[in-house]
C-alpha cells in the first residue's frame, strides 16, 4: 500500500495458543499476526481499504519460509499522541494464516475465504468488516460437529416488517445434548446458547417442539452459505411459510450430508443462560436515557452512595469467595496474579488479615480504581437484577405488552418473577432501548428459565427485539 511508505513499526507476533480461541483451536501455530503502530488514522484508513479492496489474487505474506493467506484486521492499542506533530497514532493488527511451508501440509485457500468470505463483505462497511473478524477468531467453547445440511426456517414477521425472531432458532433437546458432549465447560441444563455454527450466527432456544434429527436456523442468522444446497434451502426459506419448510426438508429423505469442511460444521458455543444469573449495572447511557424517561436524576446519586459504601465488603467477600447476595459480582480469582486484584486474592487466601497495612493499602488502591471508573462511566450494580438473553415467545402465550421470566435460585427451585419490569440494552442509544414490561406468571413457558422471553404476536406494534435491536 502506498500508505506504508510512512514510518511505520512492523512487529510480528506468534499468538499464545489457547483452547478458547476458535481461530487457534483449528489453525495452532500456522496463524501469525503483524502488527503495524504508529500509525496516524489517514494512514490506518489507508491500510485498511488496501486489506479489503477486491483483487483477483488473496493477499499472501512469505515470512521465514511459509506463505501466510490473509485473514482479517482490527485496530489495537490505544490513542496516543506522536511526539513530533501531536497527531493521533494509532496500531493495527492483521492476522495470517500459512497454507504453505516446511512441514506443513498445504491448506486450501477456500478454507481461509471461509472465515470471512469476500463475496459476503464485500458490501459492508469497515466497522463491520472488523467486527465480523473478532467474531471469527473470538473465544468459543467447541462442541460436535453436525454432519448434515440444516433446514433454515423463515422469520416471523410482523404486518408492520418487525421481525420477530430476529437471530434467535429452535433446537431439540436430543440435538443439543449431542452438540454439547465434547463441551465439558458449558452448562448443559440452559435453555439457550449463544453459538455459531458455519455461515449461522445467534441464539439457539431448547425447544422439545422440533425433531430431534435436524439442526435449525432462523433466515436472519445466515451470515454466507458454505453449499449450493444451502443456498436453494435460503431461498425457498425467504418465500415460504415454516409449515412448508418444515414439511419439505424435515424427511428421513432429506438428511443430505455437507460438503463442508468440519471446522465449518461445528456448533461453536459463545455463551450461556444457565448458572447463576449475574446481576446487571447501569452506565452512563442507560442513566442517561432513564432520565430522559422521568426518572429523577438523585435517584441515581442514592444508588451510587448505597454502592460506595458496600465496597470494603464487596472486594473483601470477593476475595474471600463468599458472596452474601448469591451472585458472583466481584471474582478476584480470575485475574492475573500481578493485578492489585490478584495480590489480595493471593494473600487473603494464604491468610493474611485485610487490616494488614499491605493488604489494606490494596484494598484503598482497588477502591480508588472502582470508584474512578463509577465516575467516568458511572457503572452503579443494582439489585434485584439480571443480565438475560431475550427469547421469542413461539409458542403464543404471552400478550403485548408482557414477558415471562422464571430465574433460578440458589436451591434450584424456579421462581417466577410478576410485575412491572424495566428493561434496557447494553450498549443502548434510543429512547426506545429502555422499556418498561409486566412480568406474568406463564406456566406453559416455566421450562425457559433464565431468559426473558418477550410476546411474538402480530397485534404487537412492534417487536421488543427490533426496539432493542435484538440485544
């Protein structure tokens, strides 16, 4: 790119292999990554535009014996001032993968295109073409392959063009429970996941409605097909009804194996909705658009107040692993043991009093940090709350206007939350983002647990999901 002829820093950099890492998991040590810094941001728009203009040849690197494919890019690295101008400079990071090399077996470049295919982005901005790379190399938990084409069903759409079940699919009890065996770390009684598997993206609902054989998507979670047969069963999903879809491609006739390749038939797992439910905070967006909904603005200074002074005995029970309210808020064992956060985990649990002088100026200075942080960007933990997934009612029990969550408590038992309830999206930007619902008791929905599970009826002006942009 004529833009490199700046001066720049080139770095390369062989990532820490983790299991966790999907890109890693299927790839090992064949990715590397270059890291360009000093970059000014005219100069990083440049690099960019050069890393996804439409050539006819992929874009190689030959490093050290091995040709590298080109993977995906994101910017890293925070802001900084350069010395001599005082502009801003900023790093980018492009990711590798070798498909020839001393040892190596050849890789096709086809299976490189997978991860981001270019005739899939083409059309979509920079922002997103970034986003859609950390998807492709985030952290995932793998679980089975499914060897066969899956049916993709149609969305439901309201009259008004709200979509209903935007990014969210069914999933038989029996299918799942196949998907999750290798994935030992995942919460195998949750009636949701956020996962993806091939060209799908989204949330996947237990359902025990769907047969057990076949592997569902929703239109909506189609990122790029791997097959041609893919491609007719997308179309004929876009034009007919889920009664004639599930008619047509739900036979022992129509299991058809995928020619895709199997890291591309994975059921990649991103999150749960089982275990505890985690309690949520408010941000500054969210204070924002509350006060703009009538909310009083000392109504936020008082749960500020109330959570400064809990936070001796938040840090120290998070340290300690003891948590009075049953919710994993503060979890110090998680952090680098060089953190501030790490030193006092470590000496509280070789025991260590808090009101040792070292151990106490720790605490101060985690104090002092969570405090800053309740300054700038006013995260203030609230209570009751819980961070859930939203779930399409499919089933057609909830009216408008209402939702359905049941939460598990600390015994097992279900408890069904009833009455007036406020819900917001993190991030959220419109006043529409913030709703406030009527919880009912919905016994027919019991067995969706730790969700939100919002109505999906057509008298519906809109759909909560399109209020919230499916979040």
């Amino acid at each position: 790119s004529p833009a490199l002829t700046h001066a720049v820093v080139v770095r390369t950099k062989i990532p820490k292999l983790t299991p966790e890492n999907r890109l890693l998991r299927k790839f090992g040590d064949r990715v590397l990554e270059v890291i360009f810094t000093h970059l000014t941001f005219p100069v990083v728009r440049s690099v960019v535009h050069a890393l996804v203009a439409p050539t006819q040849k992929p874009l190689l690197l030959k490093l050290a014996g091995r040709e590298y494919s080109f993977v995906g890019f994101v910017p890293c690295g925070r802001e900084q001032r350069s010395g001599t101008d005082g502009k801003k400079e900023k790093s980018v990071r492009v990711t590798f993968i070798a498909v020839h090399g001393p040892g190596l077996d050849p890789l096709p470049v086809d299976i490189i295109k997978d991860l981001l295919p270019p005739e899939w982005n083409k059309e979509v901005t920079l922002l997103k073409f970034v986003a859609r790379h950390q998807l492709s190399t985030s952290c995932t938990v793998a679980g089975a392959s499914y060897a066969f084409e899956p049916v993709i069903l149609p969305d439901v759409v309201s009259p008004i063009g709200s979509n209903m079940t935007d990014g969210a699919a069914p999933i038989s009890p029996g299918l799942l429970r196949y998907l999750l065996a290798p994935a030992d770390r995942v919460c195998p009684y949750a009636c949701a996941y956020q996962a993806r598997f091939g060209g799908f993206k989204g949330l996947w609902i237990v359902d025990d409605a769907y047969p057990s054989q076949f592997f569902f998507a929703r239109v909506s979670q189609v990122k790029y097909v791997t097959s041609g047969e893919m491609e007719t069963r997308l179309a004929y999903a876009k034009q007919n009804t889920e009664k004639e879809v599930r008619d047509k491609y739900c036979q022992s006739d129509q299991l058809i194996a995928s020619p895709a390749s199997e890291h591309l038939r994975t059921f990649e797992i991103v999150h749960d909705s089982g275990g505890k439910v985690k309690p949520c905070a408010l941000n500054r967006q969210a204070i924002a658009l509350l006060e703009c909904r009538g909310v009083p603005a000392n109504t936020f200074v008082k749960l500020a107040e109330a959570y400064v002074g809990t936070l001796d005995a938040e840090i120290l029970n998070g340290c300690r692993g003891v948590d009075p309210h049953g919710k994993e808020r503060i979890r110090f064992e998680r952090w680098n043991e060089e953190s501030l956060e790490g030193m006092l985990y470590a000496m509280l649990q070789t025991g260590f009093s808090d009101k040792e002088p070292y151990a106490h100026r720790l605490l101060l200075n985690i104090k002092c940090g969570i405090i800053k942080k309740l300054k700038t960007k006013c995260r203030i933990p609230t209570q009751p709350s819980a961070e859930l997934f939203i779930v399409p009612d499919t089933r057609n029990v909830l009216r408008p206007g209402t939702c359905s969550i049941h939460l598990t408590q600390d015994d097992g038992r279900v408890h069904g939350v009833q009455g007036e309830v406020v819900i917001y999206k993190n991030p959220c930007f419109l006043p529409s983002d913030v709703l406030k619902l009527t919880a009912v008791d919905a016994p027919e929905l019991a067995s969706w647990r730790d969700v939100l599970v919002f109505p999906t009826t057509v008298t519906f002006a809109r759909a909560i999901c399109t209020l919230t942009h499916a979040g």
